[in-house]
C-alpha cells in the first residue's frame, strides 16, 4: 500500500508524519514518501513546501521540532528535500509517484557518486 512506508518490517504511515509536519508553522505543504533502502527496505523522505518568507530549513531543524511532537522516532522521515512546489493531477493533489521516483534516482545517482 503506498500511504505506508515499509522501514525494516514495521509500517509507517505517510498521513500520520504529513498530519505532524503540517503543525510547523514555516511549512506549508508537506507529502512523506517512501524511498529505497538496501537494509531497511525503505525509509522515509519528507518533500516540503515552505512558507514565504520561512528561514532555510534543514533536516535537523525537522528533527528538532519532531522530537516535541507525539510520534516515534522510527517514524522520523530521514531526509528532506524542498521544493517549490508539488507536481500536481489535473484536480489538484500531490502527484507522490512522481516523488517517490524523483528520490529514487536522487539516491541511486548519489550512491554511483561514492
């Protein structure tokens, strides 16, 4: 199912970290997503839209204001990416399979890097 991340056997659900992140106040949209793992199968990955005028975000900043909020650490999405904003279907949703392959080839190109 793809609202879930499959990180090491246990099952996070995208809509429970997106609906935490919403209550930061610098980011405007927010889609988790799964990216692959060669251990953990998948991890999470935070897209984030920011508000005008927000400071620079990074993924401490995101670790930080998780670590006050009721969620377990396992959940922590462990990278984010900003854009400026979603690709989107014809009604208006978050395109996330779009996501989901762009962090894909994010992280194979990445790893071809080392």
């Amino acid at each position: 199912v793809k609202g879930r991340i499959n990180r090491g056997g246990e099952n996070i659900s995208s809509l429970e970290v997106e609906n935490i992140l919403r209550r930061q106040p610098d980011f405007r949209e927010v889609a988790v997503v799964g990216m692959p793992d060669p251990r953990l199968t998948e991890r999470a990955c935070a897209y984030v839209v920011l508000e005008d005028g927000a400071k620079k975000m990074a993924l401490a900043d995101m670790v930080e204001f998780l670590n006050g909020q009721d969620i377990s650490r396992f959940k922590f999405p462990e990278r984010l990416e900003l854009l400026k904003e979603f690709p989107r279907t014809a009604s208006g949703k978050i395109r996330k399979g779009i996501l989901r392959k762009e962090i894909a080839l994010k992280i194979e190109a990445e790893a071809g890097q080392g």
